[in-house]
C-alpha cells in the first residue's frame, strides 16, 4: 500500500509533508520527481522516492475549493 504524504511546505532543500495520519516528516527535495509544489499530495513508490499523485492531488484541490465556497455562502446568508 502505498502511504500518501501532503506537502506542506518547502523549507532549505526539504520538503515538510503531513502523513494521513497527521504526522509530519522531512522529505528530500531530490527524493521528489516532478514539479511538485505545496498542497500536492506524494505517494512513495517502489521504497525508493516520492511522485505526485496528480488524481488525489486534484481531487483534494476540488473538495477544498468546494468547502470554501460553501463556507462563504454560508456566511454570506446570515
């Protein structure tokens, strides 16, 4: 199974990732592939470095953006 890791922000030459679980951890930038940037979403593949799982990476930017503007909306008929 393969873990997924939330990129959280980018500090020096590591990437600062939040586990499903909550946990954080340091990740090297040179264990990335591909352009990653924060709120991307890596999975670990082959025990050997991270790629962006560019589905949930999506999906997860879609939900967010959904939950803001129900928020707003929300807020906005009070």
């Amino acid at each position: 199974m393969n873990h997924k890791y939330i990129i959280d922000r980018i500090e020096s030459s590591y990437a600062i990732v939040e586990k499903e679980n909550g946990d954080m951890y340091k990740i090297l930038l040179d264990d990335i592939r591909g352009d990653y940037k924060e709120g991307d979403i890596l999975i670990y593949k082959d025990e050997e470095y991270f790629e962006i799982d560019k589905e949930f990476t999506l999906n997860r930017k879609n939900k967010v953006e959904d939950n803001m503007k129900n928020m707003w909306e929300e807020w906005s008929n009070r």
